[in-house]
C-alpha cells in the first residue's frame, strides 16, 4: 500500500491501494462468495424441502379427516382414474380405482384434474364441482394454506393461488418450486394405492406392482419436477440408481 502525504498545512497523510492490492481483494471476496453460495442455496433447498414434506402430510391429514366425515373421499368423477392393477405373475387382475389430482401440464396425462377442485371441497369453497357446497354439505374447513408467494405464470410458489390476479389458476396448492402438488385418493375402497401409474421406475417386470398400503397420498415432484426416476428407499429393484430420492413424499 503506498503513502501519499501531501504538503497541505493541516491534512493528515492520506493512504491509496495499488491495483494489485484491489485485484487481490476482489479475487478473495470472489472465492469467499463461491464458497458461501452453495451452502446457502443448499440451506434454501432443504428449507423448501421441509415445507413441502409438512404440505405433503398435512393434505392426506386433511382427506382422512373428510373421509371419516363422508365414508368416502371427495366423489369428483372428472378426477376418477381407473388402473389395470398387476399381479406376482405380471398378469392384469381386477381394475383399482383412484382420485388423481395435481399439475395436468406436467403429469404426461397421469392426472386430468387441477388440485383446485380437491381443494375447493376441503376448503368448503362453493365452485366448480363443489358448487353450493355439493361435496361439503356441513362445510367444514378440512384445509387451510397461505397464499402463494409469487403470481408469475409458472412460477406460482408455495401456497394456493387465491386472488383474481391468479387468473385461471385460482385455487390451486403449489410447492415451494412452482409445481402443483399431487394427490391420489382411493376410490375402490380397498385400502391400497398402486403408484406404478406414476413411478414406471418402482414395478420391475415380473413383480407385484408398486402398491402401498394406503387410501390417501400426496406428493411434490420437487426440483427437478420429474416423477420418480431415482430409486425410492421402498421400493428399489436390483440395478436400479439408488440415489436419494428428488420427490417428496407423504409416507416416508
């Protein structure tokens, strides 16, 4: 650092850094920053994670809720999908039915059906299919979630779409990504969901299929907004990429 002391009668001696000294400081300011960002994004991820993991819970909470009111979850025959279930011998045995809802520009046609009418009868909002409350006679509130963060098309994040700045979205439940979260309820009444509908990478040829036994779950497809793809602790098959799961999930 050089010295430049000036001549002037009463000025105190004044202090400049060379170039190579502010070179010096930016470069170590930079790596500092490199080092830093990852954590930070990593700590901004896991929070996400955890937001959507308490989402995912609270929603099936919420149908089981409805569904001890009812005797069965929400009837919305637009969302009704039916499913040719597999047996140990990877013949077709009787048809499972089930509710699908969640992001229908994204499921690859897995779901026809926006959370929004799901959610219109758990929140006892009179639309669409629940007009008038046909879903939800005592209108009760199963449901309840902030408003999203965010109104840009596509990146509507963590909560529901309420507002008519919303748009056609209204009513919609989205996760910290942008992504709607989904929700697949039994139909059929048999306790148990077979989820190789949507996750091709849980049924091994051969095998029986990658059923749960649950009547409620919910999920968020997370980062990448892919479905599965990277081996569930669940269900895992041999020479499969058992890597941590990208996807959210209400039972693990």
């Amino acid at each position: 650092m050089k010295q430049n002391i000036t001549k002037t009668s009463g000025l105190r001696p004044q202090f400049a850094f060379t170039l190579v000294e502010l070179l010096t400081v930016i470069a170590i300011i930079a790596i500092l920053m490199g080092l830093l960002f990852p954590a930070i994004s990593g700590a901004r991820d896991n929070a996400r994670r955890a937001d959507a993991g308490v989402m995912v819970r609270n929603i099936v909470a919420a149908s089981k809720v409805y569904y001890n009111d009812y005797g069965k979850y929400p009837p919305i025959e637009k969302a009704l999908v039916e499913s040719k279930g597999s047996g140990s011998g990877g013949k077709n045995e009787a048809t499972e039915s089930y509710y699908a809802y969640g992001d229908t520009e994204i499921s690859e046609g897995k779901v026809k059906v926006n959370t929004n009418e799901l959610f219109d009868v758990l929140r006892a909002i009179s639309r669409g299919e629940n007009k008038d409350h046909a879903l939800n006679r005592r209108q009760v509130h199963y449901f309840e979630g902030k408003k999203a963060s965010d109104v840009v098309i596509r990146k509507t994040r963590n909560g529901f779409a309420d507002g008519q700045e919303f748009g056609d979205r209204q009513g919609r439940l989205y996760d910290p990504w942008g992504t709607e979260f989904f929700v697949v309820l039994d139909a059929d009444g048999n306790e148990e969901l077979d989820l190789g509908d949507f996750w091709t990478d849980l049924k091994a040829d051969g095998d029986a299929g990658a059923k749960i036994r649950f009547s409620a779950v919910a999920f968020s497809i997370a980062k990448d907004t892919k479905f599965g793809g990277k081996g569930y602790v669940t269900f895992r098959k041999p020479g499969a990429l058992n890597e941590a799961p990208d996807d959210i999930p209400s039972w693990q």
